[in-house]
C-alpha cells in the first residue's frame, strides 16, 4: 500500500495540525450493481483532517481532535445500512468530521477493495472545506 497523502498538511504558520486515519478496512454493503446489493463487500477508508492546531493541549484528549471519534462515526454509517455509491459514503464521511468545529477541511478517500478484476482497489477521493 502507498501513502495515500502526496502534500502536507500540517503547517505551523497557519496553526493547522493534520489528523489522520490510515487504510481502515472494513466490511460495508456499498454498491449500485446487483451483485453488490445485500452482501458485505470490502473498503479501505483513509481520512486527512486540517485542524486548529494549538501548541499547548495540556496533555488532555479533550484539546485535539480525536481520530478514534472519527472511526467510531466511520463505523456507524457503514452500520446504518446499504449505500449505493462509494462517493456517498464518502460525503458523509467528510460531513461527519465537520461535528467537531475544529476541522477546518476533510480529504476522505473510500475504496472498494474487490471492484474490478486485477485491479487493487477503485474508488473516489473528495476534499471538502467547512462551510
């Protein structure tokens, strides 16, 4: 697996930490195509956040965004039920991150593991900026 980020993220002039989730595997019912429809299929789930990044968080979980919150929301609307297409999933992701007011942008990749034939993965990446 290759690093999925090709820029930096984190910046210290303009106080943005980046937070992360990488290559999260999990099984979704995801698909448009019959075939798909009522089976669990596999996807790889990679998040990048830009967050307000503060310099002193007091050691105190409660001072950062917490990627172990963003992965339980991954794995409540992949429980929620079928989703047609990755980019949908790939929507609320993003959307789901933005319940924390310190995300300032959302880069969310899904990809289906098992969606063409010899091929590794296909997906879609968004990025989204806080309205």
């Amino acid at each position: 697996m290759t690093n999925v980020q090709p820029f930096r993220i984190a910046d210290a002039k303009r106080a943005i930490r980046h937070v992360f989730i990488r290559n999260l595997e999990l099984l979704a019912n995801i698909g448009v195509y019959g075939h798909e429809k009522g089976k669990l299929q596999p996807v790889r789930i990679n998040v990048d956040l830009a967050v307000e990044d503060l310099v002193d968080v007091g050691d105190k979980l409660d001072m950062v965004v917490d990627y172990a919150s963003i992965e339980q929301k991954i794995r409540t609307l992949i429980a929620e039920g079928h989703i047609n297409l990755a980019e949908t999933l790939a929507e609320r992701i993003a959307q789901a991150s933005f319940d924390d007011p310190r995300v300032k942008t959302a880069c969310v990749r899904v990809e289906k593991l098992h969606a063409l034939p010899g091929a590794e993965s296909a997906g879609v990446e968004i990025e989204r900026e806080r309205s």
